[in-house]
C-alpha cells in the first residue's frame, strides 16, 4: 500500500516522512524529486501471536511512504506535472498542514485542495475532449466515456474534489479510477503543530481537524520534529520521551490506522515456526484475493483456507487446542476475510 505526502512548501512533509520510515530523506527542501521509503504498521497483536507462536521472525504489515516536494503555488498546476505523477499513483494522501507557527491553516488547507482540483482538471479536460472526438463515431464505450468526463469535469469546476462524486456508476467509477485524479483519492491531513500544542488545541489545528470532518477525511494531529527527534532514539529512550511528552506512542500508530480506516483495510495473519506477518487487504477481500497478496501463485491454485482468529489463539494458547475445540474453519473460496483472522493458505500451481 502506497501513501502519498503532500502540502504546501515548508509543511514539514520530508521532516515527517524521516519521522515515519526512519530514513533519511535523499531529496529535501526545493528538490524535484520524491523521497520514498517503507515504514511497518505497528500492531499490537502481532507480539500476542508471536508470544504463542515464538516464530523466528517477526514480519508486521507496511505501508510505503512517498515524499513529495511541495511546489511553489505561484507556479501553477503545469509545472507540478512531474511530481503530481508521483501522487495519481498512490493509494491514499496524507496532507500536512504547517500548524506549527500560527500561519493560517485553513487559507493553506483551501489553497491546496484548489491547486489539486486544477491538477485534475489538467487531466480530465484533455481527456474528454479526446472521448469527444472519439465518441463522434458512434462507439458506445466513448459515449459512456464522455458522461463519465463530463461529470467529473463538472464537479471540478464547482472547485469540488472528485471524492464528493456519489453517484459515479460501477463503469463510470473505472473510468474515471483509470486517470488516477488526486482529488478522488482518500486524504488523510496532518496537523503538524508545534511542541507547545501536542493535543491540537490551536485555532490552526482545530481548522485542520473540521476541515477533515467536513469533507470525509481522516485528521491525525503531531509534531513532525518531535517524532523525527523520537525516531533517532533506542527504545528505551523513546519510551521516555514519549512519556515526559505526554504521548502514548509515535504518530506512525495514529497515522497508520486512519489511513487503513480510510482505504477500509483489514489484517489478517500468517503463523509458522519461521515466521508470524501481518498482511493487509480491503475490506472486501475474499480468501483467494488474501492469498494473491502472499503470491499470486496462491491466488491462482487456491484451494482452501484453514483459519482460525487472534481471539481463539489467546483463549485456547495453541492450534491444537483450537482444533479440538472445533474453532479451526475450513473457508472456500468466497470467503470474506475478517480482520485478526490467522489463515493457512492450501494452494496448488
Ligand atoms: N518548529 C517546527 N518546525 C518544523 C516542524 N516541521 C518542520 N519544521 C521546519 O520546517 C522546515 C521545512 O520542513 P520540511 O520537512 O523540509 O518541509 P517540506 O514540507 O518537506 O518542504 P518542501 O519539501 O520544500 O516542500 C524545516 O526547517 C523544519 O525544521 C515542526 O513540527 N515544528
Ligand atoms: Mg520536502
């Protein structure tokens, strides 16, 4: 799963990306190109597996973060062209807002989502020009093309992003996924105050959080350079840190459960005396579609599942005892997967 990191110049976008993937950023400040590294989704239960289990390693689930250098607003949304490229291909946003030192964050909240909204219009304008042309020979699929455009370009030129559209059909939600619009993507903004304010009580902050609510985000509240200071201890002194601040854990928890809360993701777990890991699939996810997270030979040669939950390991201590409880589930292939469940994929290529 990929993360885009955007905002405006000086957000402190690289300062949280180091924060979150404890690399250092290769590109910073007025650089052209995109940082990106990986960082681990912490998660409780997978040290509760692992205490059952004692697996030789431990794999959690990531997610991968991508930097993107802010460009200068004057500059208008041609010349972000490039770096944009960067963020049509991620799956969620997450947005810093500079909330540190009392600049407006609502003017700055506004002012990105129009040059996002210009970003697609970029886009789809040229785009639907060309269904158009195409559509004037008849074929059905350009004319369902330009319906599907042409709401799109109307939404955006009401200055709405294209995640308000409720109404897309099934096949005009693909044209118009097919494009990779920014503004149809999930966001998650980042209110990155300063030390003094590490509850978010700021006017700031507070812009932040109902700018979120009021247009079906997520808002995660932190200080980029807290948590970039926190990355570079061992653990034992973070743990102090984090408590003489008052925190109960570094931002990348928060973070990472609202953009899994955003993308409607589940996890689910594989156990062998190798390995406990932790995957993540939507939400809509069948038995087959988990195992082609593993590999796509599992997927394809899927068999069956044998599946138990977190639940019944810590009530029960071991597979044994759950399999004579009854607990241990042979799933098919239409299976949904629920979050927490622990899957032994049968497959066969
Ligand atoms: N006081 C304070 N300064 C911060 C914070 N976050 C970032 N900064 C400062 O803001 C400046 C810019 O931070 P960056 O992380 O490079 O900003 P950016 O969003 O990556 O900027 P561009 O890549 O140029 O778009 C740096 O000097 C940081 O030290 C913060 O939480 N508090
Ligand atoms: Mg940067």
């Amino acid at each position: 799963m990929e993360c885009g990191i955007i905002g405006l110049p000086g957000s402190g976008k690289t300062c949280l990306f180091t924060a979150l993937t404890g690399s250092p950023a290769v590109h910073s400040g007025g650089s052209n190109r995109p940082n990106i590294a990986v960082a681990a989704i912490p998660d409780p239960r997978l040290t509760v597996i692992a205490g059952y289990i004692e697996p030789r390693a431990v794999t959690p689930a990531s997610i991968t973060f991508v930097d993107i250098p802010g460009n200068d607003p004057g500059a208008g949304a041609t010349k972000s062209g490039p770096l944009l490229a960067h963020v049509r291909q991620v799956d969620a946003i997450c947005e810093v807002v500079r909330c540190y030192d009392g600049t407006d964050a609502q003017r700055d909240v506004i002012r990105l989502e129009e040059e996002l909204v210009l970003a697609d219009m970029a886009v789809v304008e040229p785009a639907l020009d060309k269904a158009r042309r195409t559509a004037r020979t008849g074929l059905a699929e350009a004319k369902a093309k330009v319906a599907a455009l042409e709401k799109a370009s109307a939404v955006l030129g009401e200055a709405r992003p294209i995640r308000t559209v409720t109404d897309f059909t099934p096949g005009e939600d693909a044209i118009v996924r097919g494009l990779g619009l920014i503004t149809a993507k999930r966001m998650l903004y980042v209110a990155n105050v300063s030390e003094d304010d590490l509850a978010g009580e700021s006017s700031s902050a507070r812009a932040v959080r109902d700018f979120a609510a009021a247009n079906d985000g997520e808002a995660v509240v932190l200080c980029a350079l807290l948590e970039s200071e926190l990355a570079e201890l061992d653990e034992a002194d973070r743990d102090e840190m984090l408590e003489g601040m008052g925190l109960s854990e570094p931002a990348i928890g928060p973070l990472a459960r609202g953009v899994c809360r955003l993308l409607g993701l589940r996890t689910f777990y594989t156990v062998g005396e190798k390995e406990v890991r932790a995957w993540t699939v939507s939400e809509t996810a069948t038995a087959p579609e988990a195992a082609g997270v593993i590999h796509t030979d599992m997927q394809r040669g899927f068999i069956r599942a044998e599946c138990y939950h977190v639940d019944d390991l810590v009530e029960l201590h071991d597979e044994k005892s759950i399999k004579a409880a009854g607990r241990l589930r042979t799933e098919g292939k239409s299976y949904h997967v629920r979050d927490g469940d622990i899957m032994h994929m049968l497959f066969n290529v």
